[in-house]
C-alpha cells in the first residue's frame, strides 16, 4: 500500500509477513498503522461508537452545520469500517453509506487479506477528529484531521482467538487524515491516509 493506505499497514505485515503502514484501516487501517506506520506504505479505530468531541469553529451556524455533517459521516465511515473488520467482511455493514473511491477499495483490500490470513479484529479504536477545512465548489470537498487511537484495537486470530503478534515499533496512536466529498446532500469519505506521525 501507499502512505494513502497506511492505515491498514499493521494488518498486512501481519497477514502478509511484510511491515506496511496503515492507511486509516478504517479498522485495519488503524491496526496496521500499529504495526506498519514506521514503513510507510498504506492509508483504516474509535471510541465504542464514539461521538466527536470537538469540531472546528465555524464563522456562521451554517459553517458549523456542514462541519457537523463532515465529522458524522467521518465517524459513521469508522464505526462500519470497525463493524467490517471485526469479522474480515464489509457484508451486513453500511461502509458504503460514507464510503467510497480508493477509500473502500483499500478498506475491502485489507478484509481480503485478513480472511485469508484468518483474522478479524476484536476491540475498537478511538477517534477524535476534527475538521481542517470546507472547500465550496461544485462538488464541496472537506479535509478532516485526527488522532487515532489503536491501543484496544487488537488483530486476533480467527480461529484460535489469540492476539496476533504486531511489530514493536508501530505507532498506536497516530495522526491520521481523510478527504471528504458532498453527494448532492451526503458526505461522503474518498480517502483516508495515516501518517508516520504519532499524536
């Protein structure tokens, strides 16, 4: 994976014996941001259904509306990416609600890797997210910045239920962002990408 994908990079060096950053990894991504981050090569948890605590201020009501609606879609993207990762299938979630373009081709990227490797993830990251910038245009886009938190977001082995054993070095916590474009009235997450930065 690319840094884009970074999130996911724990996950793959587990699956795949390779160390690559994780992109958001939605779930995977956030995992494989634990034990990928230090490699750089891909884009992927929250609070149990954590609820932003903190949006950007706006200048008007309107502003802070549409940052509102930015941040729930960010967040619902996490909570179905967690919901995939937690039995290595997006079937039955609703990723593709506030999910789209190279973000879910690299989340359903990782979710391959993960059942063929025999993994889910058991837990969930912690998120805490806030919006960078809202561009107007005629498709709106949104830049959002956060800090994930993966220490309770655990790569389990599927069939055993045992910890997957992770790299020493990933980050647990890193700085993560995520570009967002407006559907008609919905928010939609195109592209989530960790960063080699802890938070």
């Amino acid at each position: 994976m690319t840094a884009t994908h970074r999130r996911s990079s724990w996950l793959k060096s587990a699956t795949v014996h390779t160390r690559r950053p994780a992109t958001a990894l939605i779930l995977v991504g956030g995992l494989l941001a634990l034990a990928g981050c230090s490699d750089g090569d891909s884009d992927t948890s929250s609070k149990p259904s954590s609820t932003p605590t903190a949006v950007s201020p706006s200048p008007s009501s309107t502003a802070g509306a549409e940052d509102a609606a930015v941040i729930a879609a960010y967040t619902s993207s996490w909570d179905a990416q967690t919901a995939a990762y937690s039995k290595a299938s997006s079937s039955g979630t609703d990723l593709k609600k506030n999910t789209t373009f190279k973000a879910l081709a690299d989340i359903e990227r990782d979710l391959t890797a993960m059942r063929k490797a025999g993994q889910v993830t058991t837990g969930k990251p912690v998120i805490d997210p806030k919006v960078v910038k809202v561009t107007d245009a005629k498709v709106p886009t949104a830049t959002v910045a956060d800090c994930v938190d993966t220490t309770n977001w655990i790569l389990t082995d599927k069939a055993s239920k045992k910890k997957v054993p992770l790299p020493t070095t990933r980050l647990t916590k890193y700085v993560s962002t995520a570009t967002l474009e407006k559907w008609g009235t919905k928010w939609m997450v195109t592209k989530l990408t960790a960063q080699e930065q802890a938070c």
